[in-house]
C-alpha cells in the first residue's frame, strides 16, 4: 500500500476534517432540499450534528462552539468556510459582517456549487467520507421530512423557521445553562453521551415497540419534536 | 562462729497523709517504741496487721522471695526481686496516693541510727539517712539491702530479708522453725555458720536440686519412649493381618499411582489451554498494537486525502490570478483592472497572503503531496475493519477458552485433591507396617544412650548427696561448739512457757530429704521432749502434731527467741508480733505474755523492745502483756516498761458503734486491772 | 429537565403518526417517494381519474439528482428556464422534472409530453445516460418504470423494471399473500438473468470466464423487493434495516403490518442470494445461516411468519440441498427457494473492425453501497461522479 509521503500535523488535520464535516454538510443541505442555510443555520446544524452523530457510530469533531449572542459560533467554521468560499466550492450570499469586537461575525448564506459537490464526492469515495456524508444526509432529510412537514407548501424564502426547531435541541440547551463561554457538546471525552443522545435513544426504543424504523426516521420524530417545542 | 549479728531495732514510726492512720488529732501517726514492750492494742479490722506490714515493709521495701512462699527449709534459689506494682498499702485506703503519702522508720543497727522515707504508695524509697544526712549511694531497693545486709552482718540481702521477715517478725504469715528441722538448719546457716561452708552447702544443694529435676525429667521422658516403642512393637499384627495389610497397600498404591496419572492429564490439559490462552492474549496484543498503528495512519491519509480534495493555496491563487489575468475579474470584488495582478503575483511570490499578507507556512504547492487515490484509503479502512473483526473473533475465541478454563482448572484441583488423598491414604496404611529393624535399632540406641546417660546423672547426683552430707556433717559440728548455749536459752523460755521440764536435744535424728531421688540426710536441729503427763515413761518429744495449736506457736516463738538471742546476745534487737487469737486458754495466756516480757525488759541495756498487737477479746491479755498481770494473773504493781497504744484512736475509724463498745471493754480490761 | 419535557409518549406518537419510512439505497427511496407521490396524486385527483382523463399515455419523467438546481442532469437547453415544483400541490403529472431523493425539491423542466410516452421514451434515449437513475411513471397505468443506475437504455426501454401501484388493503395480507406477491416478484425482477432486478446482480464476462455475481448481490434483491412492496402497500409495510453492515452477512426486509385489530404483526424476509463461485458446501451453509437468521428474528419479535428465501444462482442447481426443507421447518421458517437463471458468458470478440460495444453490452451497475470494483476486461466509459455527460 503506497504510504503518503508526509505526515500531516495534528491542528492540520483537524482543520482539514472540519472543512470537510462543513462542505458535506452544505452539499448535503442541498440534496435534501434545504437549500441554503444561513450563517446562524449553519452552526447550529453543525452543533446539532456533533450532538448526534454518535448515534450513527460517529465520533464528533473537537471544535467547540463559543456562545455569542447570534447563536453559537464556530471560529473554525469561519476559517473552514473562508477556504471553501475562497475556492469555489462553497457559494456565499447576503454577507455583512458584525460589529463585535471578540468574534469574526459575519452573517450571510451558504450553498452548494458544481465544483463543490464534484469535491464532495471526491470526499465522499472513502469509508469515512461516505459514512459522514450519510450520516449527514439523513439529518438533512430528518429536518425536512421532520422539521419542515408543515412548510412544505410555502416558498422556499419562507423557510426560516429553521432555527427555531434546531435551538431546542436538549444538548443546546444543556449547554446553555451551563456557566461560561464555551458551549459542550459532550461533558469529557470518555462520557460520550450527550442528551440529544439520550433522547434519541428514548425515541428509538418507542418506536421500535410500535414498528419497524430506521435511524433516519427515528432523527426526523426528533426534529418534529423540537419544531413542536419552538412553535 | 562468726560475728555476732546486729539485727534492725525499731524506734520510731511516723506516718503522713494517710487516711488509715489519721492520727489523734488528723496529723498523721507517730509511734514511739521504747524499750520493753508495746501494745498495739485495737479491734479487728483497724489495722494492726497492717501497720506490722508496714513496720516490715520499711526494713524491707517491695520485695520478694523469688518463687514465693516455697519452704524456707527448702530453697536453692536465694534471690529477691523488687514487686514493681506493690499498691498494698495503696489498696488499702479508697483515695488515691499521691507522694505526701509517707512513712519514716527510725531505727538502729548497732550504733548506727537510720532514718528511712517511703512513699506508701509503692514503697519506693524517699530517702534514707545516717545520723541524719542522706546517704546519696543508696539509690535503689537493692543498694538499699545490701547496705542493710552488710550492716547487719548477713551475708546477702536475701538473707536480710529472711531473717528480719521471718525472724524478727512474728506475723500471720510466719512458717515454723522450730517444728522444721531444715529451716532450722537454714536458719543455723544464716546466723551463724561459716560463711564458706554456708556457700558450698548451698551450692550443693543447688546442684543436687537442678540434676534431680533433670535426671527425673529425662528418666521419664526415657520411660515414655521406651513404653511407646514397646507399645508399637507389641502392635505389630500377626502374618495373616500383615498380608491383609499389604493386600491393602498395594490397592492404595495402585489408587495413588492412578490419581497421579490422572493429575498428570488434566494438568497437561489445563497447560496447554494456559499456553493457547497465553498465544491468544499475544495475538491480541499484536492486533491491538497493528490497529493503533493502522489508525493512526489512517488518520493522517485521511486528512491528506482530504487535503489534496480540497482546492490548495495554490489553487486558489491560481483561481484568483485566472479570474485576474483572464479578464473575468476578481473574484471577490468582480474588478477587472489588471494593475492589482502584479502586487498579488509579489505577495505570493514572497509566500505571503494575498488578502492579509501575513507570511505562509505549511502546505505550499501541492506538488509534494503524494495524489492519494480514494482506493488506497479504502484499501486501509477496510484493513482496519477486517482487522477489528479478526480481533473480536479471536477475542470471543479467547474467552470461550478462558471459560473451558477455569472449568478445567476446578478438574484440576478435584484431581490434586484425590491424588493428595490417596498419598495419605497409603502412607496410613504403610505406617501400620511393623518398622523395619534398621529405624527400630536406632531408637533402641537412642534409648540406650539415654539410659547411660540418666546413669551418670544418678551417679553424679549420689556424689553430691554425698558432698551434701559431709557439709551438713561439718556444720553439725560447727553447731555443736555453740549448741549449749542454745540449748540453755531455749530451755529456758520453754519451761517459761510450758511450767514444766523440758528436756532440749540436739541431734540429726530428723531426716529430711535432699532432693526427690537423692535420699535423705540428717538435718542437725534442735527438738524439745517432755514427760508426759499421765507417765513417767521416757520423754516424748514434742513434734508439731502432738502439740496444740497456740502451743506449736509459742514454743516456736521460743525459739525465735532463742535464736534471736545467740544471734545477737550482745546487740539489741526487736522482735514484732502479731499476737495469736487467743486458742490458748488463760494459763497458756499468762505464761506466753510473760515468755514475751521476758524477751524484752525494759530498764536493761542494749535495748530491747518487743511489739505486740493484740486484740481486745475480753481475756487478759493486754494487761499480762502490759506486766500489770504476774504470771498467776495477779495484778502486779505498774511496772516500767510497758507502753500501751490504742489503735483506735490513731486510725481510721469505720465502726464507731464498735468502737465504742470495744472502747468499753478496754476501759474495762484495764480498770479492772488498774483497779 | 429539558429531555423529559421535549420526549413525552403522547407527543412521540404524534410524531411519528405519518413517517414516509422510505428505506433503502438512496436510489431506492427516490423510487419509493415516487410511488408514495403517484399514490397521493391518484387520490387527490381520483375523480379526474375516474372520469377518464387520464390518458393510457400520458407520461411523467423525473430525474435523480443531488443537486436538481446546480446539476439537473438535462442539456443545457432545456435547463434554460426551469420551473420550481411544490409537489404538495399533486399537479405534477407530465413532462420531464428533476428531483432530489425526497422529492423536496423538484424543478420541471419539459411542462409536458405532447406526444404522450412514446415521446418521453425517445427523449429518455436521447437527452439521458444509462448511469442516471430516473423513472417514468405512467400515470394512466398504475405503473412507475424505474431505470436503476447502470443499466442500458436499450435493454431498459425494451424491459423496464416495473413498480406496480396498487394498494392492497394493509389488514388483508397473510403470510399467504406475501408468499404469493414474493413468487411474482422473483418472477419478474429474479428470474431470468435479465430479470429487472436480476440484471443488476450479474458481471457476464467474455468466454471462457463465466459470468459472476456482482458484490453484495443481496443488496440489490432487497432494494427491489422493497420497492415492490412500496407500490403495493406503501408506507405500511416493508423496510430494510439500513444499519446492519453487510459484513454481518444479513439481509432482510420486515414487513410490518396492523391487522383489523389494529394487531401489530411482523414478517421477516431474509434473503440470500447463492454464489455460483462457490462451492455447494459453502453454498449450503449460506442457506442454512439464512433460515437461521430468519429463524432468529422469530423469537426477537412478534413475527406470524418468517420467510428464508434463497435464490439459488449456482451453475449447477440440479445438486438438491434435502436438509434444507427439515431444517426449514423444524425451526418453523417457510423456505422460498427461487433458482436463478445464470448469464452465459459473451462470445468472445473476433477482432472486428475497430467497434467496441462493450461499453452498452457489459453493464456495470453499481449500487451505491457496493465497492467500485475495477474492471479486468474491456475498458469502458470511466467511472467517476454521476455527472451527466453534458452538465454545464
């Protein structure tokens, strides 16, 4: 088996797997028909799949969210999507940017490109891009199938509502309450349970006394249940 | 002879804060003993046997004979040894003693005049004085006694303590030495035999005790063995048992070769599942180490996959400078003006940001990076997956192994266990076969030995019964160059006391026995033989159980006397008594009142004092003592020479009521005496 | 906490009142939500239908893509003006659409075939390729004509692999039923090597090699059966267990249904496919393992019936496997033993002048999941992303 010629320090690698969690995660917004997803969307799509991932047998990224008043912030995100927007493979709309002083704020929407999804099926040709991409996938269409069910009929600039349903997520708020300035996914690395967790487990073991599902249905029950809660 | 003896004379009692002995007015106790005779005089219970204790425990402190009360005739250890917890006088007051609790003796040995302080508590010595300075070389109790002893002139402090404990004290704790032939002897030793001869005897007899007691521990050890191996001789079964044994003990010895056969298999099962379960634990072992590595790298062809995926700086300059130089414009800002192309085409040149400037490091162009395809990645992870399922097959191998295990493994100790059995089993069986001749001859030898050996001690131990005897020879004849003088005395306060001719002997008649298995010896001692009284027939001798009770006492006493007498004829001396329940009737009374007078008069020098404590028990007694009785119960004129000491007064009263009655009866002792 | 009061029953059963519980390859729940569409659209415009106009011919084609906005998969001409779809809306029935896997996006691009299918045939085999996944769905015939990716557009036009939709009263199945609905699937899509499903299964190769199953055949048995189903009970019954990895070696599809009572019942499928490469013992144990597979679910869940259906593809099916059948009904699973016909292996190419038709004659289907495998024989168009040919 040929052996890469070098070795790729450890934040590098990091930050090359969140570049990839982040344009997989647009592409996959995309095939399931959410489209674009706007900047405070985006992190806490991307906080709501660090929350569950383990649910499909996936261990999440070490980024943590900071908490700001627009919801939380990735500054990884930032810079992983600076690079991909800066390549073409992740289209961007609506910029501005924020006044604060701590934080690269920015507001805008990201999308799918041509070149973006090509690249993302590049990622996609290995084990792990294709289980992530999955995994992905099928949250994207647990918000819709789930989140959205009642929109469907609406145009597409409506669909705002988003949010609304993905800051009830239960380890959202667990992290909410508690004190300081960083947002925790998973209380320690050993623990590797988190509520959102938790809860989908709950809904799993319902489901499965009642009929045959798959995890995809048991992520989208999860999503109508906190889009209940945020109406 | 030897020197005469100078034995401790009391003078003067004084106790401190302590509540036994209040005092007349609560101050403390303070007793005088002239000479002549003094009376302690009280009821039961008011402490006269304990203060006689504690005129003793002055002289002598906290000490002891080593092995305790054994017959003074009969001691080969001549030790003391200081009682370290000694609370008999602590005991016997409820409070707690602290050191102001004290007791002062004064008294003489000889010309000198001693002063010694005890604590009461314990008894330890507070100080002791000579003339009235301390004597800063009496430290301890010992150095005390042996100053003591060599004052007195005795040869130890043992001997000091005998003598003034049992000689000079005549308490509830005394032992006859009159009616002991032997303890007369030890007495003679003490007091005045050749100090030389004194030790070879002891000696000797030290000698003779430790050989008998070996001789006899062995002899019986000898006798036990002897008796066992006859025993196992006699319960050698007869042919036809024997080959019903031997018939047993070849199926024993088949079972037992089996159990080990079947041993030998489980544990060569058990083994070889050890050495399969060890293989696999390093089979594991490796997969784990294989599978950290193969992740690992995994891990880094992940990300580079993911790098050479995504676009390169390189790239996206190449973008940015294809949007610039193509005319399309930049792509961020959608200018078309090429002026900018060469600043941007400086700044990365310089490997700096385009858009911050900030110099770059790290991936640069993406010509160093290996193009990774997708397949070699997979290739890997799916190496890493067949490897982790490897692992759990092998894992689940291993602990079905492990399972087979431990089951084997309690096989294996059933095995152990019969195979332990049937060992045991045979070895029984085996040991009830007659013992060959070789192991019986050597214990037979053994025996032998012992025997020739025990012969030795026997011998060894007749010689030195032997030796033993010439010393008591030697000392009879030492004895019979003062035996007069003694025989004079004794026969004196005897027929003081008995009112009869007495006729005192001398002579070894009494045999007493050296050791257990040493035979006897005649003890040299002195005996007393009278007429009887219904005939004229020889003179029987009086022997401790052909006398009464208070008889056997005070003949005894007599010769305490005596012996108190020859010991020290030219000294003073005292002599403590603890007066006799009255067993003896009033005659008996007034003739023992008057042997104790006449041991102490008064006006004579050197000074003599005798203290007595007697009961107030409606008899005579105090008032004979006193000497205001003659010897018919008359009352006599006062005479000097007689103090009397009312205990009640002085003590702790616990019973007034009794006090008060027994108060009544003194009064009237004495009135009526006084008249 | 927060958890309980967001997971309570009542609002869990609510919740999952009305899943689509679509299962499968992605593929395969594009096919399904088409069918579940088809199904609400006959509903809603049951009395247009019932009045006769719908015509026999009218035809809709929708297309796969991840993208139906940046990658409709059509020429650039025609994705000149695309029209966006609400689907809820149950207008969509003609023309040619392209649709995301859910079909939350869809975008019309051909308002309608004037021509009525024949048309839609011809603009399949002009304007798509054999790798897109797309279905024609035959709105006056209770059909839907699925194109699995990778197979030919000829062999595809001449015989397309079929999804009737007709919904079966959910409380009148019987395991009798499903045994039924299971032969007449095997007839259509297993039965012989260009069987709709069967032709995904096989690598034919030149003389002398003979013809081999792909990776994963089960796969492709499952995907098609439960879109079979889907036509016929939509979203009642049958799902894959996405989760179970194929190293396992399961493959099952669950049929779950409330009977009159409102009973909950289970049917298990467990489906094994026998590989011709090897041999019988190897062969016998797979179909062994796969009544005890099916023996197991048995006794996890409330099942009235569990089915081992083998489908037998080995080269020589005349060898009988007698313990099979005890074996099956001591554990109490019906044995559906289905034998598929093997491919003869192309003819081996006498040079010809220069044509090359490997490319259309040797399909190499890949099912989403299966591992790309490199073709060892004639090269064929390059496999790489599932853009069409003429994106823009």
């Amino acid at each position: 088996m040929v052996r890469i010629s070098q070795s790729i320090p450890k934040g590098e690698r990091e930050k090359l797997q969140f570049s990839r969690w982040v344009l997989l995660i647009i592409n996959a917004a995309e095939a399931a028909g959410i489209g674009r997803l706007s900047r405070k969307q985006l992190h806490l799509l991307l906080f709501l799949s660090f929350a569950s991932c383990r649910f499909y047998g996936i261990a999440p990224l070490r980024q943590r969210a900071r908490r700001t008043e627009q919801g939380p912030y990735y500054r990884a995100a930032h810079i992983a999507l600076g690079g991909l927007a800066l390549s073409g493979l992740v289209e961007v709309s609506e910029f501005s940017s924020h006044r604060s002083t701590e934080h690269l704020q920015f507001e805008g929407h990201f999308g799918a490109t041509v070149s973006g999804l090509k690249v993302g099926r590049v990622l996609r040709s290995t084990h792990r891009g294709e289980a992530l991409y999955a995994f992905l996938l099928d949250l994207c269409l647990s918000v819709v199938e789930g989140a959205w069910h009642d929109d469907r009929a609406h145009k597409r600039s409506e669909r705002r509502s988003l949010e609304r349903a993905f800051e009830q997520d239960l380890t959202y708020r667990t992290a909410l309450n508690r004190p300081g300035k960083v947002l925790f996914v998973e209380e320690n690395p050993d623990d590797q349970e988190t509520p959102t967790l938790a809860g989908l487990r709950k809904i799993r073991q319902f489901l499965d006394a009642k009929i045959s599902v798959n995890r995809r249905d048991v992520l989208t029950v999860y999503q109508r249940l906190l889009m209940k809660k945020a109406a | 002879m030897r020197a005469k003896i100078k034995l401790p004379v009391m003078r003067r009692l004084s106790i401190r804060n302590y509540s036994l002995y209040p005092g007349a007015n609560g101050q403390g106790l303070d007793l005088e003993f002239p000479s002549g005779v003094t009376v302690l005089a009280g009821i039961n219970g008011v402490g006269k046997t304990t203060l006689l204790n504690l005129l003793m425990r002055m002289l002598l402190g906290p000490t002891e004979r080593g092995k305790g009360d054994r017959d003074l005739g009969r001691v080969s250890q001549r030790e003391l040894v200081i009682e370290r917890n000694f609370s008999f006088f602590a005991d016997r007051v409820p409070e707690k003693l602290d050191d102001n609790a004290t007791a002062t003796l004064e008294y003489l040995i000889g010309e000198r005049e001693y002063i010694v302080t005890r604590y009461l508590k314990t008894m330890e010595l507070k100080s002791v004085k000579l003339r009235g300075r301390t004597i800063s070389s009496i430290t301890t109790e010992l150095d005390f006694g042996k100053e003591m002893a060599r004052q007195a002139g005795l040869p130890t402090h043992y001997d000091f303590h005998v003598v003034v404990r049992f000689l000079q004290f005549f308490t509830e704790e005394r032992q006859p030495i009159l009616w002991s032939a032997a303890t007369q002897y030890e007495f003679f030793k003490t007091l005045f035999l050749d100090l030389a001869l004194t030790k070879e005897t002891d000696d000797t007899f030290r000698q003779i005790q430790r050989i008998d007691s070996d001789y006899r521990n062995r002899l019986n050890q000898l006798n036990l063995r002897t008796e066992r191996l006859k025993e196992a001789k006699a319960k050698t079964p007869m042919a036809a048992d024997l080959a019903a044994l031997h018939a047993q003990i070849d199926a024993a010895t088949m079972a037992s070769e089996e159990a080990g056969v079947k041993y030998a298999e489980e544990r060569e099962i058990v083994d070889s599942l050890q050495l399969r379960a060890r293989e696999l634990d390093n089979e594991l072992n490796q997969f784990e180490g294989t599978l950290a590595d193969l992740e690992d790298e995994l891990e880094n062809a992940d990300a580079a996959f993911v790098a050479q995926a995504l676009p390169s700086l390189g790239d996206k300059a190449k973008f940015l400078m294809a949007g610039l130089s193509s005319g399309q414009g930049c792509f961020v800002c959608g200018n078309r003006h090429k002026g900018q192309l060469e600043t941007v085409q400086k700044q990365l040149k310089g490997g700096h940001c385009f858009v911050c400037e900030h110099p770059i490091v790290g991936r640069g162009t993406g010509a160093k990076v290996q193009p990774l395809a997708a397949a070699q990645v997979r290739s890997l992870e799916q190496r890493i997956n067949r490897l982790v399922a490897q692992t759990k097959q092998t894992e689940s191998v291993r602990d079905a192994l492990h399972r087979e295990l431990s089951a084997k493994l309690q096989t294996l100790r059933a095995a152990a266990a019969f195979q332990s059995q049937t060992a045991i089993n045979l070895a029984t069986l085996q040991a009830r076969l007659p013992a060959l001749g070789d192991a019986s001859s050597t214990l037979e030898a053994e025996l032998v030995a012992e025997e020739a050996a025990l012969k030795v001690l026997k011998d060894d131990r007749k010689k030195l019964a032997e030796d033993y005897r010439e010393q008591i020879r030697l000392g009879r004849v030492e004895i019979e160059g003062f035996k007069e003088k003694l025989r004079a005395t004794l026969t004196r306060y005897a027929e003081a006391f008995l009112q009869e001719k007495v006729d005192v002997r001398f002579g070894a008649q009494d045999k007493v026995k050296i050791a257990t298995g040493a035979g006897q010896v005649g003890m040299p001692s002195f005996s007393i033989a009278m007429t009887s009284s219904t005939h004229q027939a020889p003179k029987e001798r009086l022997r401790s159980d052909n006398v009464s009770e208070s008889q056997k006492e005070f003949l005894d006493l007599a010769f305490r006397v005596t012996l108190l007498d020859m010991a020290c004829a030219d000294g003073a001396k005292s002599l403590i008594i603890e007066t006799p329940e009255a067993s003896l009737d009033s005659w008996f009374m007034l003739r023992a009142a008057a042997l104790m007078r006449q041991f102490a008069p008064a006006d004579q020098a050197p000074m003599r004092n005798l203290i007595a404590t007697s009961n107030l028990n409606g008899t005579d007694m105090i008032p004979a003592l006193l000497g205001q009785l003659d010897k018919n119960g008359k009352v006599k004129h006062k005479t000097n020479g007689a103090n009397l000491v009312d205990l009640m007064k002085l003590t702790a009263s616990s019973n007034t009521l009794k006090e008060g009655a027994a108060r009544t009866r003194l009064e009237q002792e004495l009135r009526r005496v006084n008249g | 906490m927060a958890g309980e009061q967001l997971i309570n029953t009542q609002d869990m059963a609510d919740a999952a009142s009305d899943l689509s519980l679509v299962s499968g390859t992605p593929q395969e729940r594009f096919f399904q939500s088409l069918v579940d569409y088809f199904i609400d659209w006959s509903v809603v415009n049951g009395a247009y239908i019932a009045a006769g106009q719908v015509k026999s011919d009218q035809a809709l084609l929708v297309i796969y893509s991840e993208s139906p906005r940046l990658e409709p998969g059509l020429p650039a001409l025609l994705c000149a003006d695309p029209e966006e779809v609400f689907l809820s809306l149950c207008t969509l029935s003609d023309g040619v659409a392209v649709a995301s896997m859910n079909l939350a996006e869809v975008y019309q691009h051909v308002p309608n075939f004037t021509k009525g299918a024949g048309e839609a045939m011809k603009f399949v085999r002009s304007h798509l390729c054999a790798d897109q996944t797309f279905a024609l769905l035959m709105m006056g015939q209770n059909r839907v004509l699925v194109h699995d990716q990778g197979v030919p557009l000829d062999e595809w036009i001449k015989e397309p692999r079929v999804i009737k939709v007709q919904l079966v009263d959910e409380s009148a199945i019987t395991p009798e039923l499903i045994e039924k609905q299971l032969d007449e699937f095997h007839n259509q899509a297993m039965a012989t090597h260009r069987g709709t499903i069967a032709r995904l299964m096989w690598k034919i190769e030149e003389e002398p090699t003979l013809s081999i199953l792909r990776e994963a055949p089960e796969l492709h048995v499952q995907s098609g059966l439960v879109t079979y189903f889907r036509g016929l009970y939509r979203h009642k019954v049958a799902n894959v267990d996405e989760e179970i990895p194929l190293t396992e070696g399961r493959v099952d599809v669950r049929i779950c249904r409330f009977d009159r009572s409102n009973e909950r019942f289970f049917t298990m499928i467990e489906l094994k496919v026998l590989d011709p490469r090897s041999n019988d013992a190897k062969n016998l144990a797979w179909a062994h393992k796969g009544i005890q597979q099916a023996h197991d679910y048995k006794k996890t869940v409330q099942t009235d019936s569990a089915f081992a259906c083998i489908f037998d593809a080995r080269r020589d099916q005349s060898v009988l496997m007698p313990g099979l059948q005890a074996d099956a009904e001591d554990k109490g699973v019906v044995l559906k033993l289905h034998p598929m016909a093997v491919p003869p292996p192309r003819k081996a190419k006498k040079l010809r002048t220069g044509l090359m038709v490997a490319s259309t004659v040797d399909p190499t289907p890949t099912i989403k999941k299966a591992k790309r495998t490199s073709s060892n024989t004639t090269p064929k168009a390059p496999r790489t992303a599932k853009v069409p040919k003429k994106a823009a």
